[in-house]
C-alpha cells in the first residue's frame, strides 16, 4: 500500500509519520482493502479546515476530519485523501480524556470508513459504523 503522510503543520517528525502509517496500513488491512491501493492523510489547521468545511460541504467552521473519496471503482486502487484538523483533534483529546495520538487514531480509522463508504446520516448506518470504529480500535490499540 502506498500512503502518503503530509504534515502542514510541522509538528510529526519522520519516526512519529511512520507509526500513523503503520496505523493506516493494519486499518486498511484489516477491512480487506487490497495491496495496491493509494491513500493520503494530511494534517492541517483550523484556519484551512474551515476553509475546507466551508467550500465541500458547506459549513463554515472547523470540523477534526473530512475525507475526500477519489472514487476510482470497486478495486479501491485510489481510496482518497484524509484530512485531519490537528488543532480541533488536540482540543477533542483534551475533552474526551484521551490522549492526542488516540484521538488521531480514532479520525484515521473514522476517514478511512468514510472513504470506503460507510457513513452516519441514518441510525442504523452510524451504529454500523460506530460498530467498526470499536472493532479497528482495539487492533491499533497498542500502536
């Protein structure tokens, strides 16, 4: 699997990227996804992501992630791109009592359902969802 880790706001180093790969790459395996497919996830800050929100859906404030599917078939071969606010995401771990890399494991797998199509506008698709959230936590819990 090629996945690109872009960090616009200069905060990860090298070692740190590697493990939200290694992350990526186990979620991305564990729901099937074949070997050759394509994935980036970018970090940015607020101000972009409000830019983001606004312009793709509409909203004009932050949110923590957004995924963008590329939509290149039923062989996943290009997944998309994950986006993840890295300001929103260190305030929601302060909130939830969790730590800022599990928060970022939570949006990674939480953008990586949503590029492969799960979502959660109706009850029974977001426990669906929640269900796989849960389910992928526990096998990148020690990453």
């Amino acid at each position: 699997m090629n996945i690109a880790i872009l960090d616009e706001t200069g905060e990860f180093d090298r070692k740190y990227k590697t493990g939200i790969n290694k992350i990526a790459r186990l979620v991305l395996k564990e729901l099937g996804v074949p070997g050759d497919s394509e994935l980036s996830i970018s970090f940015i800050d607020d101000v972009k992501m409000r830019e983001l929100n606004r312009t793709y859906r509409q909203i004009d404030r932050t949110t923590d992630v957004l995924s963008f599917p590329q939509d290149e078939g039923p062989d996943f071969t290009l997944l998309g791109d994950i986006v993840i606010s890295l300001d929103t995401a260190r305030r929601h771990s302060k909130s939830y009592g969790v730590t800022l890399h599990e928060e970022l494991k939570k949006l990674i797998i939480h953008g990586v359902l949503h590029l492969l199509g799960h979502g959660h506008k109706k009850k029974k698709e977001t426990q669906i969802m929640r269900d796989k959230e849960k389910e992928l936590s526990l096998i990148v819990k020690g990453l």
